[in-house]
C-alpha cells in the first residue's frame, strides 16, 4: 500500500513511470509533469516559513548597483522575511536540513534513479510579479515542483554537457553577452529566446538535468520547491535565506 505520508519519486513523476524517465529524460532532456505533485504538495505545506526565516541570523540581500555590479549586504532573518514582503525574492537553500518531505523526496530520488549525491533543496517564494536569478546553469539536476501560485519557466531542451566533477562553482552565471572562462569549460550567455518556456501551475513539476540553462518569473505570488541531486563535491549547504532586490518596475 502506498505510504502517503512519505513522498516518492513517483510522485515527482505523476503519471510517468520510473522506466519511461530514466529511459528518456535522466540526465538528457527537460520535461514538464503537469499535475505530477498535486495530490502531495500538501507535504511541502511552508506554513513554518516565516518562523524559521525570522529565526536565521545569517540572512543575505543581493541587488546590481547602477553600474551593474552585484551588492550584498548581511540581514537578520526577521528583515529577510520583510523584504519577500515587499516584493523581493526569497530563496532559502538548505531547505532538506528542516524539511522532512524535501529531504525524503530528495533521498527517494537519488535511490529511485541510482544516482549518487547529497539530497538536496531550495525553496523560492515572491509576493510579487518577480523574477530570481538571471539566465544560468547549475552543476546538479533538479525536479520544481511548484506549491502554489504560477512560475513561466525558461529552460533550454538539452543540457550542455560537461564533467561535473572538474566544476568548483556551484552556479554558472555569465552576464548578457559575456563568456565565462573556467579551467576545463566555457560558457557563454545564453538568452530567453534560446529555450523553451513552460507554465506551472500549483502541482505541476519541471525537470531538468545539471548543465541546463534557465531562468523563471513568478506570474502571481508563487512559492516553489527545488528538489535537487547534489555531486559529492558540493554538499548541501546550511538552512540559509537569500533575498534578490530588483529594481522597482517603471
Ligand atoms: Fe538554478
């Protein structure tokens, strides 16, 4: 009898079988799995979000001054919660270290795909029409399931390949037009119009493998999970919350 009370990764995959995935999207292809997650998403319920955000004490705020350079400074958890308030985007990594269902969908995936690496989680939540980070790859595969509200998705088809292994960084962020060099790889900036777009709705799940380029907006308020798959070289960092402050809309 399925155990409801321990989220799977068939219940990241919805109606797709674990054969089919493995078959035709680990590690190769994005794909979206419309309503994959709505009878479990009760499991990633945040209604303690705003207790263990004002609780931190390591908070960060981002933003790009008006020469383009990247700013932070150091918030306390209770100015972080204050600033998703007003708009900005809060990202805590971390999350698998205080959710139960995020780390037992994290585990199921990496034992359901005989992968290899630490669990893994983040959590994104705007109030706002906003979007996070800019266009990027990361070095990990990630399913996003989204919790509430609606998230426009751009991800590329394909991932670029490339030996994880080799990698220190565990973001890829090249500015618009740039290249950025490493010591076995180079990236260049990818844009919006390079990748497909997807629509999620509350339930829906998107994949897609290490090596894709993406970015996401938030259409409405919208709070979604990442459950990811973690190399051995990059361990899942503490519980932490981020904030990206964007310049406000004209
Ligand atoms: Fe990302």
């Amino acid at each position: 009898m399925k155990d409801f009370n321990k989220p799977t990764l068939a219940d990241l995959l919805g109606d797709m079988t674990a054969d089919t995935f493995r078959t035709n999207y680990n590690n190769a292809r994005t794909v979206h799995l419309p309503g994959a997650m709505s009878d479990q998403r009760h499991h990633l319920d945040f209604s303690e979000l705003r207790a263990l955000v004002e609780n931190l004490d390591n908070a960060a705020e981002y933003w790009l001054d008006e020469a383009g350079v990247e700013r932070s400074v150091s918030l306390d958890g209770k100015t972080a919660w204050q600033r998703a308030q007003e708009g900005c985007t809060l990202i805590c990594n971390g999350l698998s270290r205080v959710s139960e269902p995020a780390r037992a969908l994290s585990e199921s995936m990496i034992d359901g795909l005989d992968g290899e690496g630490w669990p893994g989680a983040r959590l994104f939540y705007s109030t706002a029409f906003d979007y996070g980070y800019a266009s990027h790859l990361d070095p990990f595969a990630t399913f996003t399931v989204q919790v509430s509200g609606r998230k426009r998705w751009f991800a590329s088809p394909t991932p670029e390949r490339f030996d994880v292994q080799k990698l220190s960084h565990s973001v890829i962020m090249p500015a618009p037009g740039e290249i950025e060099e490493m010591p076995f790889f180079t990236f260049r900036h990818r844009e919006e119009t390079d990748m497909q777009s997807f629509d999620l709705m509350p339930g829906d799940v998107l994949y897609f493998p290490a090596g894709t380029w993406h970015r996401a907006v938030s259409l409405e308020p919208s709070l979604s999970v990442a459950i990811d798959i973690r190399p051995r070289i990059l361990p899942e960092p503490e519980f932490e919350a981020t904030v990206i402050r964007h310049p406000p809309p004209d």
